[in-house]
C-alpha cells in the first residue's frame, strides 16, 4: 500500500485542511457556526454529487453501507464542523490546530479499544506518538493563552469526532464493492439534513455579509469539504482508517508556513524541529516492513536417506500442517504451483530441492 501518489494527496490533502482554521476564523466575520457548518456542507456535497457522476458511480444500495455512513456523517461533518466554527469564536487558528491533531490518538485509541489494532508495539503506535510531539513543539501549547477554556474543549472534541467517523468510513467501506467517491457523496448527504436539523442552535441570528466572509465560506465548501472528502475517502481505501489520520499531523506545519508567507510570522527554531518530527513520525505510521513472497523450507537428505524418500516425507509434513493450520483456525497452508517437485528426477540429480509454502490468512467476513 502507499507510494508516491498516496503521499500527493496525503499533502494535498494537509493543505486543504490546513488551511480550512484560517477561513473558519474569517468565516466567522460575517456567519455563526451553524451557518457555515450548512454553508460548506451544501457546497461540498455539490461537488461530490457532480464528481460521482461524472464518473458515473452508483450510490451505495446497502442498509448497512448506509448505517455506517449515517454514523460517520454526523461524527464526520455536520458535529466537528459545528464544533470548529464554536471552538474558533474564542480560540486562536494555530490551537485549533494542535488540537485537531489529536485525531489520530484518538482513532488509534478506539482501534486499541475494538482490538482492531492489537499490535501496541509497532512502529504505527511510535510514528502516531512522535507525530503528537512534534505537534506540542511547533505550537508549545503550554505557552498559550485559554488551553482549557471551552473553545479549546469544543475543538478537541471535534477532533476526537473526526477519529470516530473514520473508523465508520472504514467499516462502510469494508465489501461494499461501491466507489470511494459515492460513499463520500452518500456521506455528505446525510450530513446536510443534519447540519439543517441543527440551525436552531445559532443558525437563525443575523447576517451580516462581508465579501472576506462569504469567499472563506465558498472555498471551505467547494475545496476544504468537497475535493478533501473525496482525497480522504480515497486514503481510506489505501492505507486504512488509522494510518489516513495521520494527515492530521501535517495540518499545523501548512498552518505555520501560510503565516509566514501570508501573514509574514517568524519562524523559530522550536518550529522547524517541530516539523521535522512531524514528518518523522508520519513516515513511520505508513512504513511496513517488506515481507517475503513465501516461508522456502529446505529439504535435505538425511544421512543414509535417499532423496526420493525425504521430499516424501516434507510433503507429508507440510500437507499434515496444512490440515492442523485449517482445523484450528489460524490458517490455511498451500504448497506454491510455481515449484513442481519431481521424486524420480531427485534420484537421478542427488541435489538440495526447495519447496515453497505460502501462508494466506482465512478469509473472514466482517
């Protein structure tokens, strides 16, 4: 899984969204929570429609596609993006930002919780740790003003909503046989009857439209929900549900270079070994360690044995492994096609044969 069309929108996707706290802050000039939540909801899911049907995709048909996506629709859009727009009313941009990047410990500690992730010792579970403290070094949230106040809360909840969604987006995706873009599409959908059921919140105060405004609300729609849902889904579908958070941890390094060239703000020593770390760490959630096509066993003769009667008798091991490996669960053991294993031709070529034996796991529905 990976490669280099993976990390591009893995990039692209860290600049979409993190640049999305900084027209949320504008956004917020002219338009409440719940109106920008609806606004850019309605916008993204526009352009997912038309990309779905540009591709001509099918929308998912299954109750349980659509259980999941309903899930995920309101963990994954219509309550964090209530939340963000909440949260930046008394926080600055950049602590909304380390805060989001806290997703992927929380979708990691749910895969821990729902033993979807058993492995706590995996270079995964360091990359996600190193990627949370290069985070705390870039911002040194320790530093800053309001950590604990309610904005601050609403967003860290917002960003352990995101963790659930993608753990749904994953299971909706898991045998659905439907397209990426289409369950992005189907998401966005539920999400914006969602996000309409919660406009009496703060959705009917008055609007005051200021040109800054209204293009912050149109680009969070058409290129920071629209376009980024359908990069996510697509991640997703790559590298699985945990691995696709760790994109959180590039959003405050695109946060800290758009205020250097946009806003001219220094950039300090403590931030670029932050961001070093960062990308350390991120590398680490997605490197996998290259595994060998196939176990190879060496048959050799034993002495006074002929070479006949041992290949007989690594053939009779492996086919009684094979039968133990199907009774008990744990998998099923097949001898490879690719190595054909004469008896006569061992007798007349007294030489060291090799028979492959692949592992495959049984098949499981889940």
């Amino acid at each position: 899984m990976g490669g280099k069309g993976t990390l591009a929108r893995m990039c692209l996707l860290a600049l979409l969204w993190g640049s999305s706290f900084l027209w949320i802050k504008l956004a917020l000039r002219s338009f409440s929570p719940g109106q920008i939540a609806l606004g850019r909801i309605i916008l993204g899911a526009a352009v997912l429609f038309a990309l779905t049907y540009a591709g001509r995709k099918r929308l998912p048909r299954g109750r349980r596609t659509w259980a999941y996506l309903t899930v995920a629709a309101f963990f994954g859009s219509a309550l964090p993006f209530f939340l963000f727009g909440l949260g930046e009313k008394t926080i600055d941009s950049g602590l909304a930002g380390v805060l989001n990047a806290t997703t992927p410990l929380w979708a990691l500690l749910i895969a821990v919780v729902f033993r979807m992730e058993r492995n706590l010792f995996s270079l995964k579970m360091l990359g996600l740790l190193l990627g949370f403290v290069g985070v705390l070094v870039i911002f040194a949230p320790w530093q800053a003003h309001g950590l604990a106040s309610w904005g601050s809360l609403a967003v860290l909840a917002a960003a352990a909503s995101y963790a659930v969604a993608y753990t749904c987006i994953g299971r909706a995706m898991t045998g659905s046989g439907v397209a990426p873009i289409a369950l992005s599409a189907g998401q966005l959908l539920i999400g914006t009857g969602m996000s309409a059921l919660m406009l009496p919140i703060d959705g009917f105060g008055p609007i005051t439209i200021q040109p800054v405004s209204a293009l912050a609300v149109l680009i969070l729609g058409l290129f920071g929900t629209g376009f980024a849902f359908a990069l996510n889904y697509r991640l997703i579908a790559d590298v699985g549900a945990v691995t696709a958070t760790s994109v959180g941890y590039l959003l405050p390094v695109v946060s800290v270079l758009l205020g250097a060239v946009a806003l001219h703000e220094a950039i300090t020593v403590r931030v670029v070994i932050g961001m070093v770390v960062v990308l350390v760490g991120v590398g680490l959630t997605r490197w996998q360690p290259r595994q060998r096509p196939a176990d190879e066993i060496e048959i050799t003769p034993a002495v006074g044995q002929r070479p006949s009667e041992t290949v007989r008798n690594a053939i009779s091991s492996v086919t009684a492994s094979s039968r133990d490996g199907m009774r008990t669960g744990a998998g099923r053991f097949l001898i490879s096609s690719a190595t054909v294993i004469d008896p006569a031709r061992m007798c007349r070529r007294p030489v060291v044969g090799r028979s492959t034996v692949t592992s495959s796991p049984v098949s499981s529905d889940s």
